[in-house]
C-alpha cells in the first residue's frame, strides 16, 4: 500500500474527520472502530479496529442470506459432483477428505 499523507484541523471539541482518503484505503465505514497509539516523538499511529462482533454481524447476515435463498427453491438440494475435467486441474493437490466420495470406504 502506498504512504498517505493528509491533514485535517482539530475542532474546539477535539474532533478530527478522518480525510477521505484514508478512510478509503484502510476501507473504514461508518460504524468502525478506530484505534490510537501514542508513539515516540508526539506521534499518533491511527489503525482501523478489527472486532470479533463485527466479524460475527457479518457472518450471521451471509447466514440468514443462505437460509432466506434454501428456503425460497422448491428443488431439492444435491450434493456436488466434481467433474472429470477438474481432475487436471487438483493433479498433485493434496485433497484427501476433502470430499465426500474421498471418505467413504
């Protein structure tokens, strides 16, 4: 990632809009939580704050999607067959027990 530098004005309640710029390539939203590190030097290090909660909020609406799209076919689900013209492709791989017919005896 390239440096960016950029500067904002601290207002009289001790605020600071984080310029646009670098909200985009850390890709921070509103919502996200923003850490600050004092470091030597009167330097702020400023990183964007990776929580479990909201890594769980995204994965119970990928799943409530899932179950909203299975809910909505009316055909039976069916379990996927790897076609013959993969195997080329995963020569070499190490696939054991990855699928279903690798595991039954």
């Amino acid at each position: 990632m390239a440096n960016i530098e950029s500067k904002a004005k601290l207002t009289s309640k001790g605020q600071v809009t984080i310029p646009i710029s670098i909200r985009t390539s850390i890709g921070l939203r509103e919502g996200d939580l923003v850490a600050f590190r004092v470091l030597d030097g009167d330097k702020v290090e400023m990183s964007k704050e990776t929580s479990e909660s909201s890594d769980q909020a995204i994965v119970v609406a990928y799943l409530k999607f899932l179950e909203r799209e299975l809910m909505a076919k009316s055909d039976p689900l069916n379990p996927f067959v790897r076609p013959k013209s993969v195997d080329a492709l995963i020569n070499g791989v190490e696939l054991d027990g990855w699928f279903a017919e690798d595991t039954k005896t």
